[in-house]
C-alpha cells in the first residue's frame, strides 16, 4: 500500500475514533462507511466499522462490512447478512457493490459465493413476494422517455378529437384531414411508449413483461402506421 494512502487510511481511524470519543458513534460510522468503499481493501477501516456495528449488536451490518476479512465474522452475524442481502433484492452482480468489495468479480471470494449459494438462496424465497424493485438508471430513462411519449401521444388525439366534435368552423375539412393523421401519429406514439416500458422492463430483468409489452407495442404501432398509410392512397 502507497505511504500516501497508509496515512489515508491512519487518518480516517483516528477521525472516527475522536468521533466515537466524544459520543458520535453515528458519525463515525458514516465516515467509515465513506471511507471503505474509498479504500475497500483496507482491513483496519472494515473491521473498527463493523466492530461499531457489533458493539450496537447489529449484527447484519457487522455481516456486511466484516465478511471480506476471514474468520473474522461469528456465524449469527454471517446468517443476519445473509437475510439482509436475500430480504434487500440485492441482485447477485450489484453484491459486491452493496458489500464495498475491491473486485467485481465475485469468484475471487469464495466465503462471499458460499454465502450467496447457500443461506441467501434459501431465504430470498421468502421475501421475493415482498421486495420491491428499486428502479436502476437505464429503467428510470426508458420510464421518464415513456411519460413523455404519452403526453404528447394524448395531446396529438386530443386535438383530433376536440375538432371533430365542433359541428362547424371555417376550413373544418382541411383540417379534420390534418388532425386525423396527427391522431394516427399520436397512435405510432403510444406504441413507441409502450416500447418504452418494455424496455425499462428489460432493463430491470423483467424479461416475461417486457414481452408481452414488446408485443402489444408493435401491434398498436403497426396498426397505427396502416392508418397512416392509408390517409396516403396510391
């Protein structure tokens, strides 16, 4: 380890010990929490973090910042981070960023794999029914696209709509012409917006539903694009 990172690493043990001196315990959790996934192979930092955790008997959390440093664990605390990582919906390659480790690579820690093959597998069945899906960045866009796509979708067969329900105003014809194909684009639009849903279905691993939007989209696309077409003879 560089000299310039081993005084690092001093540093942020003794801020968070003058911390937990003067009553911060919390404090100095937060600043190691920041300070690990900073220097995520540091043992000292991960063993005074999760030794605040277990002196508060908070024992997943000890789990979850003392699992990388061998023997170091107690079988209560290992079980408690293994309910954690199943209840959470944590999936199986954002671990090692939710446990700060140094590599992406799970096979490089075999307790870590032993602990996801094992006690979590066992218990994620009982909180798959309760765990509720954070949306990740790639859902979020395809989501906010898609809201979007339905706002203007709904103005453009609102306007269609709004004219053809007025009995009579110069020009109606020419432009009932117009807004019927701005109504049939409006029906390519909500299709493109469901598309978008199916993506961010995709892209949370919602494969099942993601299908059968993918399908309803193209139906509601297509059909709309014949309308168009047809506003086009010859």
């Amino acid at each position: 380890m560089p000299v310039s990172q081993q005084q690092e690493e001093a540093n942020e043990i003794n801020r968070a010990r003058q911390l937990i001196r003067v009553g911060k315990s919390a404090a100095a959790r937060q600043a190691l929490k920041a300070a690990v996934r900073a220097q995520p192979d540091s043992r000292p930092l991960r063993i005074l973090l999760a030794e605040l955790y277990r002196d508060i008997d908070c024992p997943d959390q000890a789990g979850r910042w003392g699992i990388l440093v061998d023997g170091w664990t107690t079988p209560r605390e290992q079980d408690r981070l293994a309910r954690l990582l199943a209840s959470s919906g944590v999936a199986r390659q954002d671990v090692p960023v939710f446990l700060a480790l140094p590599s992406r690579n799970l096979g490089e820690y075999a307790t870590i794999e032993a602990l996801l093959d094992g006690p979590v597998a066992r218990y994620r069945p009982r909180y798959d029914d309760k765990i509720v899906k954070r949306p990740n960045p790639p859902s979020r866009f395809f989501t906010v696209v898609a809201k979007v796509v339905w706002v203007a979708a709904f103005v453009a067969i609102g306007i269609h709509l709004i004219t053809s329900a007025i009995e009579w105003f110069p020009g109606r014809d020419e432009l009932l012409g117009l807004t019927r194909m701005l109504a049939n684009s409006g029906g390519v639009l909500l299709g493109f917006a469901v598309l978008m849903h199916a993506a961010a279905a995709a892209a949370q691993r919602e494969l099942r539903w993601a299908a059968t939007l993918g399908v309803v989209s193209l139906l509601i696309t297509g059909s709309a694009i014949a309308r168009v077409a047809d506003l086009f003879p010859g």
